[in-house]
C-alpha cells in the first residue's frame, strides 16, 4: 500500500515537473511563486521542481524561477512586455526623475521600462527629448509645450521602435546628457545583452554619445545572457532595478558599477548622478 502511494506521488512529481517544462519552452520564464500558487504546492516543493528540470537541458534556474533557453528561445514582443513587473517598472521610473536636471537633453531609448522612465521625466523643466521609441513618441507627444525629436530608421515590430544603421547615424549627429536604456540580459560576468543586432547596435550608438548612461531594468533581466553584446556593466554610470540588494548578483555588479534599487527604500530617492 504504501509503495503504491509512493509510486503516485513519483507519477504527480513527475506530470508536475513536464508541465512546468512546458510552460517554459511557451513562455520562455517561470516564476516559482506563482506556480506554487497555481498548482498548490510549497515554493521549496517549485525549487525542486525547477532544479531536477535543470538537467534536462535547456533550462537555467535564476533568481525566483526559472528560463528556457533552447534553440527556439524569441523575442517577447512589446504588447507582451508591457503586461510584466508594471508595478516594479513604475516605481523604476519613479526613481529616475531624480536623475534628471532641469535643461538637460534626454535620450530614452525602446523599451517598457525606458517607457516607465519617460512617463515621469517628461516635464522635468527645460528639458529636450529624443527617442527612437513609437511608444515613447506616443505618449509624451500627448503633452503640450514638450520638446520633443523623433529618431528615425528602420522600424522594427518587435521593438515597436526605430532601428539601424539610419539610427545610428543621426545619433551621432548630437551629444546628451544623459541616456536611458533597457536590456534583455544581464550578467557580472556576461555583462548587458540582447536578442536582437540592430537593437545591440543602435544602443551601443546611444552609449557613445552620452555623457551618462543609465541601464533600467526589473528583476526579471538579471542572470540571463544573449548573444549580442552592448557592453559590461562599468561601461554605465548607473543601473538602477528593483533586484533585492541581498541578492548575490546585484553584490556582484556592485563591485562593477553604481547599482540601485528601489527596494534600497526612500533614502536613495534623493541619488543624483554627479
């Protein structure tokens, strides 16, 4: 009998660990609170989940879940995105504004978490925009009296922005104070990168012709790595996530660059870049 019972608990284990696997290979990332509430389980019960899965192939644990990194790994597009972490990128965003002087020139670059950053920098005084973003185009045309420039080039789905070499052109027609811009991976030892060419390539430009370079990203960027390289994470000024501090892979980019997080508290609100 309680062989039996053992053996059910193996068949649920295993029916349990396939779904998972499944949903990683649809949805390229897992969280394991999330799926420890879906299926009634302990996160401890997920973790263990997750790591037995992890030799399967294909599957890298990361902080809070898990990714699928198979050969058919794609690009979330951007209507995908924008459904993810919002609350944390709004409060990204929040801590931005504190980074920006009043007269400065802002590049912002495509991304959900570069567009949490424009939605509350937008009326800093005297302030002048450019962005190779449809999204970001889109919302701050929405304000009367914004200087605005739309960068153009090659637009790409996808990015729902504006890419290539046309982009990197006109980029380096000008120098900006500062820049914000978003990535897919991001690593200690892999440094910051991404899926896609034209969108490594485009934003190397934008690092080359600003004088601050600010990397935004939510939890869910860190430990991950593509093939395309923008740069290290010394080569910006400033990395500001909602990634928990305790976290051995924010200690680690801390000892490359000026790293913060809003989970840091208010104090680091009043940051400003010297």
């Amino acid at each position: 009998m309680q062989k039996k019972v053992l053996g059910g608990v193996l068949l649920n284990q295993l029916k349990r660990q396939e779904m998972i696997f499944d949903l990683l290979k649809v949805n390229g990332e897992v969280s394991s609170t999330e799926l420890a509430a879906e299926l009634s389980v302990s996160t401890m019960t997920i973790n263990r989940d997750l790591k037995e899965i992890s030799t399967w192939g294909n599957v890298q644990l990361v902080h809070g879940g898990a990714v699928y990194r198979g050969e058919q790994v794609v690009e979330n597009p951007i209507s995908i995105k924008e459904e993810v972490s919002v609350q944390e990128k709004r409060q990204i965003g929040k801590f931005c504004r504190n980074l920006v002087k009043p007269g400065s020139t802002v590049f912002i670059e495509t991304g959900t978490t570069a567009l949490a950053v424009a939605r509350e920098v937008f009326n800093i005084e005297g302030c002048r925009f450019y962005t190779n973003s449809l999204l970001v185009l889109n919302s701050l045309s929405q304000y009367e009296g914004i200087d605005l420039h739309a960068v153009p080039g090659k637009y790409r789905e996808l990015s729902k922005g504006f890419l290539g070499l046309e982009t990197a052109d006109f980029i380096r027609q000008f120098n900006f104070d500062i820049a914000f811009l978003g990535a897919e991976g991001i690593s200690a030892e892999d440094g910051i990168t991404l899926l896609n060419e034209e969108d490594a390539f485009t934003k190397k430009a934008v690092m080359d012709q600003s004088k601050k370079t600010i990397l935004v990203a939510d939890h869910k960027k860190f430990d991950l790595s593509y093939f395309y390289k923008i740069g290290n994470a010394e080569d910006f000024d400033l990395i500001v996530t909602d990634l928990e501090p305790q976290q051995q892979t924010f200690k680690e980019l801390e000892s490359l660059t000026t790293i913060l997080s809003t989970k840091q508290g208010e104090t680091n609100h009043d940051h400003q870049l010297k």
